[in-house]
C-alpha cells in the first residue's frame, strides 16, 4: 500500500513519509516524488535533520540512495564524468 502524499490528507507529505511504521520511508521505500517546491524543501530539511539524529535511519537513506542510483545507472545510463 502506497501512503497518499497529498495536501488534503490529514497529514503533511513530510509527516507521512516519516511516520512509523508505514510511512513511505518508515516502510522501506526508496524514493519520494513530491509536488512543488515547498514540499520537496521541507522533505529534504526533514529526512536530513532524522538522519543526522538517528544512525540506524542514516544508514537506511544511504542504501535507498545507492539502489536508486544502481537502477539509474542499470536502467538509464547514469554517467559520472566528474
């Protein structure tokens, strides 16, 4: 089941991605796609403040971080030229 990443949802997108233990993250998901600025903003500032309090969720975006640039790489060609 994919949690609703809506504005008219009881909660905002952040909260629900975050939330335990079947928020989009919380459950193991790799990538977020949000609408608008504000929102990726604030998805960003708060998946950045958990992971610097929190090392177990550290290590969970960097591996969501890794299979999302593996498939990148296997499935659109991902270059690192530098």
């Amino acid at each position: 089941m994919f949690t609703s990443m809506h504005h008219d949802t009881a909660f905002p997108p952040v909260e629900q991605a975050l939330r335990e233990p079947n928020g989009l993250l919380a459950a193991g998901g790799d990538l977020i796609v949000v609408s608008g600025i504000d929102d990726a903003e604030a998805m960003v500032a708060a998946i950045h403040g958990r992971a610097l309090a929190d090392p177990a969720f550290r290590g969970q975006v960097d591996e969501a971080a890794l299979r999302v640039l593996e498939a990148k790489s296997t499935f659109a060609g991902l270059r690192c030229d530098g």
